[in-house]
C-alpha cells in the first residue's frame, strides 16, 4: 500500500505507514515518542518500502517509455533516487549493526608479562643464590678446625670469664667452620649434631687445631687412659710439636695405665723449675711398628707456652718412677736422671 505526501510540492508517493516523506522530510503523522533506536529502525522499514516502490516505478518507466527526451529523463530521475535511497539505506543498516568486536592487541600484553616473569626469575634467582647457595657453598669449601680442649666454650662475644655469651660446651675433635681465624679468637660456625641446630659464634684459637694437626694430634692416643690423663691442652700442644718438628709419623703413640697409677708412662712433677707456675711433664712414646720408645720431657712458660728440655730412648719396658736434675759444672747445665721401673 502506498500514499501520497501531504507535502502539496512533493506529492511523492510514499509507504502508507511511513510517519514522514522521505523525499522532502515532511512529518505525515504526530511525532511518536520512539527510542532512537525504535526510530531508526522504523526509518530503515520506511526506506525499505519505498525502495520497492521505486524498483516497481523504475520498472513500468522502462517498459513503458518511448525515445522521448522526457521519458529518457524520467526513467534516469528514477534511477537515481532509487540510487540515493539505497544508499541512505545502508548508512541506516550499518548504524544499527552492532559493530565488530575490537580485536585487542595481546602482544604488548604478552611481553609485558615474559619480561615480568624473566625479572622475577632474576631476582628470585639472586636472592636464592646470595641468601642459600652461596653460604652454603662458603660452609661446603671453608677450612675446617677441631677443639682439642676436653671441653670448650663456643660464645657469643670475644669475651671469657663471663657466662651470658656462651652458646654450648663444644668436646673435644667438634668440627668447626672456620670463617676468620683470628690470633686471639676465631669466628667459627658449630653444627649440633644432637639437635641439628648451627650456631655461629667465637671460640678461643689456642683450642683449636687445623685437621691435618688434629688427625696428628688424635692418632697419638693409643689407648683411652692416655687422652685422660694427657688432659691439658698445653701438654697436647707439647706432644703435637714434639712430632711436627721431628716429622714423626702417626706410628708413634702414647699407652698409659689408668689415671693416678703410679708408676705411669707420663710424669708430672716440677724438675726443671721448682717455683714455676705449672709443673713440668714427661711422657714416652712408643713407635707401634718399630716397637722403639722415647721419653720427653718438657717444660712450661707462664703463657702455657711448651718447650723440650729433655729427650733420650727409653727402655722397651717398664715406665716412669721418678725424674731428677742435677747441676754439671764441665758442662755448665742440669743433667737429667730418668728412672724406669
């Protein structure tokens, strides 16, 4: 169904329910409250109809007209608002589409996020490295040291005599960490092997010996009664210079009785000094494969600093009863009488 514009200088015939001319805008009814949406799409409708009606006009035009000028002219004005309409059409459509989504560009994204990913695997890495591995690689490669001290303070201070800043009792042959070997103190690490906790701290160096001069030291008790009574560090260090300088090796040992016996394979009275601060100490070894035995004597600084005074074979039996010294005027220094029973 078709109608005419109200419009008396347009008069196009337009789609019965069109609501305004499309031709000349002229409004055919009262303005409905529609949507912009709802009035998009009833234009487009509009549209729609009337481009059917110019297809129907366009084709009674050309089967129609002659070779007239103004039938040639006719059916060209209907093409070209059929033309025009079309178009308008398809602006309307593409307006009420939806449109295509907007491809987003992930890869800004995507890097972002592996460049994240590798920094946070660099620090990861760097703190794993400085706060695991690299301890524990100091711990695995650092020198390790020994107590040789029947008994020794590991502490929290470079301080002794005091006892908030001990952290344990460390035996004798605890293994140690070293990480800076001081004169007077050393800092040391201490794995506890009861309780598997590590502990760091200061231990005094004078009761501490390298390993190759602890496996010296430790291969020289033959038996357990000899660590006993040999039980001071100052006679230890004695006996471990003793085989150092003469480049003895582990065959040599010591076997004693047990504590307070008498006589004994070590001695310790005053000889060389009676007014020394510590009194002196004798002890024979004996070679395990040559069955060879020397009895040592020695003597002691203020320091607790040793020193041989004394050396001679002894006999392949028997141990130390009594030492002597005596006065050798030719000679113009103490002889000493050793006797073995």
């Amino acid at each position: 169904m078709a109608k005419i514009c109200t419009n008396q200088k347009c008069e196009k015939e337009i789609p019965s329910s069109a609501t305004f001319c499309l031709f000349c805008g002229t409004q055919q009814v009262e303005n409905e409250n529609l949507s912009e949406e709802e009035r998009m799409r009833k234009e487009m409708s509009e549209m729609q109809e009337t481009i059917a009606l110019l297809k129907k006009a366009l084709a009674d035009a050309q089967q129609n007209s002659g070779t007239s000028k103004e039938s040639l002219q006719a059916v060209e004005n209907l093409q070209k608002q059929l033309a025009d309409m079309q178009n308008k059409n398809k602006a309307l459509q593409d307006s009420l589409d939806p449109k295509p989504p907007v491809i987003v560009n992930k890869t800004a994204p995507t890097n972002v996020l592996v460049v994240g990913l590798i920094l946070l695997l660099v620090v990861g890495g760097l703190i794993g490295y400085f706060s695991f591995y690299q301890p524990y690689a100091f711990d695995r490669d650092a020198e390790r040291y020994y107590t040789f001290a029947n008994s020794t303070f590991l502490r929290s201070s470079q301080q002794v005599g005091v006892e908030y800043n001990k952290l344990g009792s460390l035996p004798y042959g605890t293994e140690l960490i070293m990480y800076n070997k001081g004169y007077e103190w050393s800092e040391v690490k201490w794995k506890n092997t009861q309780s598997g906790e590590s502990k760091k701290g200061y231990i005094s160096s004078g009761f501490i010996l390298s390993q190759s001069d602890f496996e010296i030291l430790n291969s020289i008790w033959g038996d357990n009664e000899s660590k006993e009574i040999i039980n001071t560090s100052k006679c230890r260090i004695a006996i471990l210079n003793y085989l150092k300088n003469k480049g003895y090796s582990d065959s040599w040992q010591v076997f004693s009785k047990a504590k307070d016996t008498k006589p004994n394979s070590t001695f310790f009275e005053r000889v060389t000094n009676k007014n020394s601060k510590f009194t002196d100490f004798a002890v024979i070894i004996k070679n395990v494969i040559t069955n060879e035995r020397k009895c040592l004597l020695f003597r002691f600084e203020d320091d607790e600093t040793p020193h041989l005074v004394y050396e001679e074979d002894a006999p392949a039996a028997g141990d130390i009863a009594n030492i002597i010294s005596r006065w050798n005027n030719f000679q113009n220094t103490y002889n000493y009488i050793i006797t073995y029973r």
